[in-house]
C-alpha cells in the first residue's frame, strides 16, 4: 500500500491486519497517515494495526494513530485498533497482542455501492440508504438520510466528476453515511446562501438534517461524511 525507505504500512489480505514496520518518525507520519486512511477507504470495517515490528524513533510521531482514530470515527463502520504491546500509543483502543484485538474487531453491519458520476447517481444512492435502513429498523431516518446522500452525490457530480462510493452503516441509534470520491476540492460551507442565488444550498441541507458532518482528505481524493440521529426523527421535534 504505503512505503517510505523508513517506515512501511503493508496490508495482509489473509487477516486483513495491517503490519506496520521499520523506524516511525516524523518523516514517516504522512506514510501511515496515508496508509491508514486508503485502507478505510478501501474496505469497510474497523482496522487493526499490528505495531509489533515497528520502532518509534520520535515519540511524537505516535500522534498519527489517536490523529487517524479522530478522523475516521463518524465514518460507516470505522475504527482504527491497535496491537500495540508497548502500550505508548495514546488515544486509541490498543491490545498486547494481535489475537486480543482482532477479537475486538467484529463484522460491521454496512452497505455500499459505486456509482459513476452520472445525473441518475442520486436516485441509486437513496435506493441504497431506503434498503439500508429497513434492514436496520431505522425507517424514521430514511427521508433525512435520503436528503443528505442527495446532497452529497449530486456535489460529486456537479463538481469532482469522478466515480464514487456511498457507505452507510448503523451504530446504536445513529446512521452514517459517507461518500468518497477521487477530487481533492474539498467542500466549502459559508451558511445559509443568499435567497438571490442559485446552488450553494446543498451543504445546508446536509447541516439540517444531520447532527455533524464533515470532509477528509484522503490519498486518492475525499471523503464526506455525515451522522444522523433517531432521536432528531421523534414526532416531539416536529410538533
């Protein structure tokens, strides 16, 4: 996946681990950084990283994991484990050995699809969240979810143009969803737009309905993402 002549960050597909190895220092943040967040990208699910065979030469540089931890928790079924027997990695959920946290890291519930950037990209992104949602018994968050994927496809179309792929997943009472496209131009969100203008609502719409959202940088573009809770959907909000 990632290499640097330092530090390396290679996956196992057999266990879906990945094997961090050589020396970590400030030079090599940016490798597994990268590392990291294209393997979330590219499978769904939480990630375990084997730190056994890796030297940290700067403690600092340990930061990268609590960093990678941070960004991807309100992705669809995200997280980032550790193995770590040292135990100096602050700020994730990290275990002795690789048996212990690979226990710890079971099957997500998520759904996906990839879609080309066409006008009809919308309408399969909310097929996609209206299945998701019946399968998880979260009918009350079809309609903002439906709204927010909306948003968040129709924004790749009109302006990355490039495929992409929608995730959603449950966690408790809440749906995530995500989209990742292959543009780097990130998202900008300046509030409500003057009633005079046309566009520029479509990040609005996803403020509304969802109680956080976000975009990350990733290795091969973005992903944007949002949260959106049940208890938003009780028949008290709307009167």
């Amino acid at each position: 996946m990632a290499t640097d002549a330092r530090c390396r960050v290679d996956a196992d597909e057999a266990s879906g681990v990945l094997r961090l190895t050589g020396t970590l220092d400030r030079s090599g943040v940016d490798v597994v950084r990268d590392g990291l967040l294209a393997r979330f990208c590219g499978q769904p699910g939480p990630v375990v990283a084997d730190l056994t065979a890796l030297r940290v030469a700067d403690p600092a540089a340990r930061d990268v994991f609590a960093e990678v931890h941070r960004e991807v928790r309100d992705w669809p079924a995200a997280d980032l484990l550790l193995c770590d027997p040292t135990g100096a990695v602050e700020g994730v959920p990290a275990w002795p050995t690789l048996a212990g946290a690979l226990a710890a890291a079971p099957p997500a519930a998520v759904v996906e699809t990839y879609l080309p950037p066409v006008v009809g990209a919308a309408r399969q992104a909310r097929q996609l969240v209206t299945e998701g949602c019946g399968r998880w018994g979260m009918s009350e968050l079809i309609e903002p979810a439906c709204i927010a994927v909306t948003e968040m496809v129709n924004n790749v179309v009109a302006h990355a143009h490039t495929p992409m792929t929608v995730r959603l997943a449950p966690r408790d009472s809440t749906l995530h969803l995500a989209v990742h496209d292959h543009s780097p131009r990130q998202p900008a969100f300046t509030g409500q737009a003057p009633p005079d203008t046309a566009g520029g609502r479509g990040l609005l719409l996803i403020d509304t309905v969802a109680r956080s959202w976000g975009s990350s940088r990733v290795p091969d573009g973005k992903v944007v993402w949002c949260v959106l809770h049940a208890d938003d959907e009780t028949p008290a909000r709307h009167g």
